[in-house]
C-alpha cells in the first residue's frame, strides 16, 4: 500500500484479490484512463444558461474502473445524440464529452466526439497461497464488505523522527557518561597528585634530617655520629712565611668528604712537636729546621692523623692570590696600620670589609703588642676562608690559577694534586660547611685535655689507632712529681724505641701511672713502665691524652736517671 496516494480523499482504494507467496496483498489491475476534457472536472467551468436549448446525453452503462490525470473516476463515455453549435464569448461550450473548437467566422463552435475505448477486461483473480486466505466478495445487497485480521499485513517502515530520537538520547546518555567519567578522572588525578606531593615532602624531610640540614634538629650531633664511623678525610697543610716581618704560621686544611664539612685546624708555634732524634721541638722552629717534609711528619706522628702533602705559602704568593680572586670580603676585628706614617690604614675595623692582596697579607700577618698569639692565627684563618670562597671548585681551573702564580711547590703536593684540594675545600666554604678551628695548646706547647675530643677525634680522626707494624709507640707524659723530670723520661722513652709526642705539667701525686686505652696496648704499656723503671702494678686502663697510645703520669715514686735521690 505504500504505492498509493494516502492523502487524496478522493482517490479510490483498488481491491484486494488475492495474496502472494510472501503473504503480500495482490490488487485489481487498473485499466489505463481514458482522455477527459480538462473542464470536465473544473469546478471553475463555466455553467452553461438553464434557458440554452442543450441535449441531454444519456448515460451508457459502466464499464470498469477508470482514473483521469487528477486520479478522480472517469466518467464513462455516452454517445452524443445531437450538436447544437452556441456561441460562447470565452469559446468554451457545456459539452461534457469530446473536444470542441469554434468559428471565426460563424461565431459557432463544433464538439468533435472521440471514440470511446473499449473496457479492459477484468482481470483474472490470482489464486492465494496455500494456507492464505482469499479475498472475500463484496456482499450482494451493497453494505460494508466484512474484513478478517488475517488478511492484513503490516509492514514496519523507520521513521526518521523517531531515529533522531532516539540518537538524541544516546547522545545524552553518552555525553552524561563522559561527563561523569571526566569527573571520575579529575578525582584520580588530584589523588594522584596529593599522594606524589605527600611522598616528595616526606622525602625532601627525610634527606634535609638526614643531611642534618633540618631546621630545629641537631645537624652538629649527627655529623659527629657519622664520624665515629669510617671516614675519608683529605688533608693538607699550609705554612703562611712572612717574607717580611719574619716568622710562619701554620694551619691544617682538612676535607671530610665522608661528612661533607670542611675545616681549618690552626696550629699554635708553641705546638711541642718531636723532631727525627727524637727530641722535642716547637712548631715554628720544626719549620724553620726540618722543612716541610720533616714537620709533615712530625705533625702527623702528633695528631695521629695522615698529612698528604705541604703547601708553602709566602706573603707575596699570597698578595697575588688574593688579586686574582678579586679581593677577598671579611669582617676584620682590628685596624692595620699602614707601614708609612701619614697614609691612611691598610685595613679599616668593620664589618664586611673588602681587602686586596697587600691588605689581606698585612691582616693575616698582623699581631698587635702584646697580643695573644692566637689573635693572629685566628686572623690568618679568617683570610684563608675568604680566600677559599673565592676560589673554583673545579680542579683544572684551581690548577690553572695556581699556575700562574708561578710558585715552588713542595713534591709532595704539585699543582694538580693541590688545585684538587682547594676545589673540594672551596666546595664546603661556598655552601656554608666549613668551620675554623684552634688546637689548644698548653704554655708548655703540649696539646691540652680538650684537644683530644674536640680536635683530634672529632675533626682529624676519630681516635688514636695503634701505630703500624714495625712503628714507634707514641707515648705522652704528664709530670706530677713536682721536680721538672719530663725531659728525663723523654730522653728515656726515645732511647727505648717509643716516639714521645710532648710531656704537661700535672699536680704532685705518690703514686705513677702508666695508662692505656685498648686492651691490645697493655702488653706496649708494661714495657713502657719497665723503660722507666716503675713497676707493672703501675699499669692500669685508662685514657690517654690526646693521640697517644699510652700516656706515663710520673708520680714522687719515680726516680730521674742520675739524681741521687
């Protein structure tokens, strides 16, 4: 049905004679239509006048069914009995059949009848499919033909409007569901991210704490945790030689690269240090006599601690230094004055003070009248820091200024090995790790009770370790008999095959002493009493001082070699 006209009301309806073998309806053929007049069905057709003479044509019997152009039912063709020709203005006539044509002349118009087509044939029925059934007749007394469901079939055909719907919905339903997915991903992600920020913090507090850079936490503490533990340390020491003034001064360049902190150990001259023979001398006059090789030695045998090389540094190397890092920054704590009445100072006192090479030489150098001096090594350890700052941290570079300075180096530390250590200690001064330290040193140039703690263990070792196979014992002496015998037993020990590493006064006491730490050195500490003469009852567990393996505190009960008493 779907080649039909549904929207004409006036199109009729063909008739259904049978069905297919797909359960389809089978109409009526439709005869082809006849040619009408145009204004057969003009319902703007002028009306012929009821006072015209006109013929009625009867009607002929109907034949079949027939459809005009308009698919209006085509009136059947009725045999025209007479013509009267009219004149009609508009050159239209009443006729309902046949075409018509007037007369210029006459004015009167002649209807030319066509020949009626024959009536088609009925067609014949077509027979239904088994198990469908016929087309039911129309009843004979004209009412409503009777229908049965089963002789109709519906077909389903898309509707675009309903497909636009139903691809609305899903694209809302799709959209909704990206919308929540969306959503669902941003939840993730922003737990994603809390999560990696709550890692990173806790990571960055845990490497600040255990670098010991932590606000509020004992970095100090931790450090010196760390450095009961093995330790890679490189050290070197420098002799400052005033060219001009006279005299040296000394200090130790110390870099912990286990703890990352750099240090100065300034050195006292008064330092009593023992020379090759064995006998005792002070810091100042080791460098004087013994170079730089020898004082190394002798240093190193002292603190307990290995010395890789020695960096002599006189005033005018030290001037050009300064120059060719561009002046140094420092607070200074006194006035330098020039070495030319009426000139203005060479360093003013104040805080952040800029010094070129000729006022750092005369800083570092400077000791007042009467001065302490530890004021002095204090400044030259202020003027090395500055220095150290200044300085690069890659090694080439140090190499290459140190080059040109164009300095005699000692062999035992050349320009690569010592613009290595500069770049490491420049390393610890530019971030901050980097402390200056002073030996205490007793007025009779033996190392004080706090050295052993504070120095010697904290910043250059640890603690003493038992001296190498073949080596000398180093034995300390404190003196508490009240009669000066410190050099007797010095010359004693060094005679018996121990090194003395330097001899202190002590308050009187009867009894001697000779004390060891580890329990390995208590066989050393009985031959030691035995070199003095004491009895091994004199021998108990204890703590030496400062670097030494056993230390011999000299009671009244000991007799000094050739006294009669």
């Amino acid at each position: 049905m779907n080649d039909q006209n549904p929207y004409d009301p006036y199109y009729p309806q063909p008739q259904i004679i049978g069905y297919d073998e797909y359960g389809q309806p089978v109409y009526q053929q439709v005869p082809p239509q006849s040619q009408q007049p145009y204004d057969a069905y003009d319902p703007y057709a002028q009306q012929q006048p009821q006072d015209r003479p006109h013929t009625q044509q009867p009607q002929a019997p109907q034949q079949g069914y027939g459809y005009d152009a308009y698919g209006q039912p085509a009136q059947p063709q009725q045999p025209q009995t007479s013509q009267q020709p009219q004149y009609d203005p508009y050159g239209q006539h009443g006729q309902q059949q046949g075409y018509g044509y007037s007369s210029y002349e006459t004015g009167q118009q002649w209807a030319v009848q066509p020949e009626a087509a024959p009536a088609p044939a009925p067609a014949a029925p077509v027979a239904a499919p088994a198990g469908v059934p016929g087309p039911r007749s129309a009843p004979e007394d004209g009412g409503e033909r009777d229908y049965r469901t089963e002789q109709f079939s519906f077909i389903e055909e898309p509707d675009e409007d309903s497909e636009d719907v139903i691809d609305w919905l899903k694209f809302t339903e799709s959209r909704s569901e990206r919308r929540e997915e969306a959503r669902r991903k941003g939840r993730n992600r922003v737990v994603a991210l809390i999560v990696v920020l709550a890692l990173a913090a806790v990571g960055g507090v845990g490497y600040l704490w255990s670098a010991g850079k932590l606000p509020g936490f004992a970095g100090e503490e931790q450090k010196q945790n760390t450095a009961t533990g093995p330790q890679k340390r490189d050290t070197i020491v420098v002799h400052l030689h005033d060219l001009k003034g006279g005299g040296t001064s000394t200090a130790l360049l110390v870099d912990n690269t286990t703890t990352g902190q750099g240090t100065t150990v300034l050195l006292p001259n008064a330092l009593s240090v023992s020379t090759d023979d064995g006998t005792s001398t002070t810091l100042a006059k080791s460098v004087e006599d013994d170079g730089s090789s020898g004082t190394r030695e002798s240093i190193g045998n002292l603190l307990g601690t290995e010395i890789a090389g020695t960096w002599r540094l006189d005033t005018p190397y030290l001037e050009n230094l300064v120059e060719i890092v561009s002046n140094i920054d420092l607070t200074t704590d006194v006035t330098v004055p020039s070495d030319k009445k009426g000139e203005d100072p060479l360093v003013t006192k104040g805080e952040n003070q800029t010094l070129n090479g000729r006022a750092a030489v005369a800083y570092a150098t400077y000791r007042a009248p009467g001065e302490a001096e530890a004021k002095q090594l204090q400044r030259f350890g202020q003027v090395m820091y500055a220095v150290l700052r200044k300085m690069s941290d890659d090694p080439k570079a140090n190499a290459d200024t140190i080059a040109t300075l164009v300095m005699i180096l000692d062999p035992s530390l050349p320009e690569k090995d010592l613009g290595a250590s500069l770049a490491g200690l420049a390393k610890h001064a530019k971030g901050g790790d980097y402390k200056t330290a002073v030996l205490p040193v007793q007025q009779d140039g033996s190392l004080g009770e706090g050295a052993a703690d504070s120095v010697v263990k904290d910043i250059l070792g640890g603690k003493v370790t038992p001296p190498e196979q073949g080596g000398a014992v180093r034995v300390s002496v404190r003196d508490a008999t009240g009669k000066d015998a410190t050099e007797a037993a010095r010359v004693v020990l060094v005679n018996g095959g121990f090194a003395f590493v330097g001899g202190t006064e002590a308050g009187t006491q009867k009894s001697s002493q000779v004390l060891y730490g580890e329990d390995a050195q208590k066989p050393t500490a009985v031959e030691v009493a035995k070199t003095l003469g004491l009895p091994e009852t004199a021998v108990k567990k204890g703590e030496p001082v400062g670097n030494a393996a056993v230390t011999v505190v000299l009671g009244q009960d000991y007799k000094i070699p050739g006294s009669k008493k």
